[in-house]
C-alpha cells in the first residue's frame, strides 16, 4: 500500500473517532437536558385550586404514545369571557408551578386549561423527550378543546412561560390561535442546549456540539427538530404578545424570542427590571432566587436543616404577581 494512501486513511479514521467522540458527547448532553422525569419537588408547596376556589375538570389525551393530563380551570362565580387560554409550562413540576397565573386568569373571566408535558407530574412518559413535545402537548390541548362541545366555539390563546413560551409559539404555527402570549421564551432546543451547557463543558466545546444537537433534533422530531419560536412567531399570522425581563439570565439576549422576532403581528413588552418571571413582582424573584439557592444545597443539609429552610418558605411571597405585568397580558388576549 502506498504511503499516501496509509495516511489518508489514517487521517480519516482520526477525523471519524472525533467525530464519534463528539456525537457521544452531544448525546450525553441531550440525555442530561432531556432524558428525565420533572416531578413536583417533595420540599416544595405548590397550590392547587382549592387555594384559589377554582374549579377544576380532569382531562387527559394521548401525545404520540403517551396520555398527558390536567384540567380545565375556571372561576365559577366569575361569568366567561368566552375566551380559552391553553397553558403550557416551564421546565419543571408541571403546570402546578403556575397555579397563581392560572388563578389570576380565571379570575379574569378566562378558561383555562393545562396539562403538564410528557414526563412532567401528572403525564406519563419516563422523561421529557426533547423541548418539541412541550408543543405537541399544545397542539393536542388544541385538538381536545376543539373536540370538545362545552369548550369548541370559545376563542383560543396559546400562553406560557420558558421551555411554555417555545410550545405556544410553535403550537401557533401547526394550529390557527386567536392570540398567542410566550413569556421568556427561548428559540431554538440547539442554542438551549448550548447556553445550559457552556459553564460546564465550556463555551467552545459547546460551539462544536450544536450542529450534533440540531441533528439529534431533527432526527427525534424530523422537520419541526430544533424548530425555531422567532420564525413562528413572525410566519403564525397570529397576533403575538412576547414578554421578557431585561435582566433575565436563564434565556439571554442572543437566544431570546423577545430579541429575535419581529413582524407586524408581533407586540413586545420588557420590564427592564425583570428577570426570568417578568410576571412577578421584584421582590418575588427575589425570593424565587434564595429558594434556587437552597434548593441546590439541599442535598448537603441534613434532615432538620431541610425542615427549618423549606417549612418556614413563604410561597406566597415567591409567586406575589405583577398586577401590570399579569393585567398587560390579559387585556391583550381580550383585545379584538
């Protein structure tokens, strides 16, 4: 064999080991972000309806393989707007995490309906999956709501927060909405991953990974795999309030919808004094960040320490609403 040949396929047989590290890696990665269960977290309170006097339907329906549940929430001294607002959550316990958001809106006059995503809480599902099937779980809520004969001839706003904000936005280009409100939403699975896993792998080794991602996406999801929220938001036809806070951190600037989208349809709102939960008063996400704190620490306090720190934790001032941030919101939902 000659000695150039030998060298090229050597050199080939190089360049296909990093390849292979690499998608390895990228793998690991995606199985970290994606490939688990979010349950409620046993040190944590979170409300339910009886706080707030809401009624509540159980409802359940199938995404792909698996049943997802929830309930249809409405205040029922409080006459309907005949306006349906399906919820969809952040990365975490559900749709129970924003029991006071739905509150305030069935208060408002709203029906509300969520359920919790593919291996979140309530659904089954022995992990999340991928940001994607937050959206599939929007699009069968739509589905279920316009199947349903109590719930068919409201009006439809997709809403949510976070990985929420993702869902409804892309929900928004598979399914007509009336409006569509995504708060702190981020763009694309790829770049979510990249940010989340920057500070641990570094930025570099993060930027050799993102084409691995996109093309894991893609290959769970196929055509919708690392779809973009921005590019929905502006194709959706749909009138389109995104929210944001200025200071937030989780979802920055370079990958945030808020920064990203533009379009006639689209209205903005940033609270430049905001962070993540720009629906929350300063002084809840205040408290909201010494509860990530300790939650991190937690597993190194001991039992007694867990009880002292978690049992005396005001939940009510961690989820105290922003009355113009929440009024905002609704009065453009209930705009023609």
């Amino acid at each position: 064999m000659q000695p150039w040949l030998i060298v090229i396929i050597a050199l080939c047989s190089g360049i296909a080991a990093v390849l292979l590290l690499l998608l390895l890696l990228a793998l690991l990665c995606y199985h970290v972000a994606f490939g688990k269960r979010y349950d409620k977290n046993p040190l944590l309170k979170y409300f339910t309806s009886d706080d707030f006097s809401l009624s509540a339907e159980a409802v359940g329906f199938k995404v792909k393989k698996n049943t997802v549940r929830g309930f249809i929430y409405r205040k029922p001294d409080i006459k309907s707007n005949g306006r349906l607002i399906i919820f969809c959550h952040g990365m975490g316990a559900g749709h129970l995490a924003y029991t006071t958001e739905i509150a305030y809106f069935c208060n408002e006059g709203y029906t509300v309906l969520a359920a919790d995503s593919v291996g979140c809480n309530l659904s089954d599902g022995k992990s999340i999956g991928g940001m994607y099937f937050g959206a599939l779980t929007a699009i069968a809520a739509y589905d279920y709501a316009k199947a349903s004969p109590e719930l068919s001839d409201m009006k439809i706003c997709f809403v949510g927060h976070s990985w929420g904000g993702y869902s409804a936005l892309c929900a928004s280009s598979a399914r007509k909405a009336d409006k569509v409100v995504a708060i702190s939403a981020p763009d694309t699975p790829a770049a979510t991953i990249k940010d989340g896993a920057a500070p641990v792998i570094s930025r570099g080794l993060a930027c050799l990974l993102y084409p691995f991602w996109i093309i894991i996406d893609k290959i769970k999801f196929g055509k919708n795999g690392n779809k973009s929220a921005a590019k929905c938001a502006q194709s959706n036809n749909t009138p389109t309030m995104l929210v944001h806070g200025g200071k937030d951190t989780i979802v920055s600037a370079h990958r945030a919808v808020y920064y990203i989208a533009e379009g006639g349809n689209i209205t903005k709102y940033l609270d430049k004094d905001k962070s993540h939960n720009p629906y929350n008063t300063i002084a809840a996400e205040s408290v909201l960040a010494q509860l990530s704190k300790a939650l991190a620490s937690a597993k190194k306090m001991s039992e007694a320490e867990r009880n002292e720190v978690f049992g005396k934790f005001d939940c009510y001032a961690a989820t105290e609403e922003d009355k113009t941030v929440m009024s905002a919101m609704a009065e453009f939902i209930a705009s023609s």
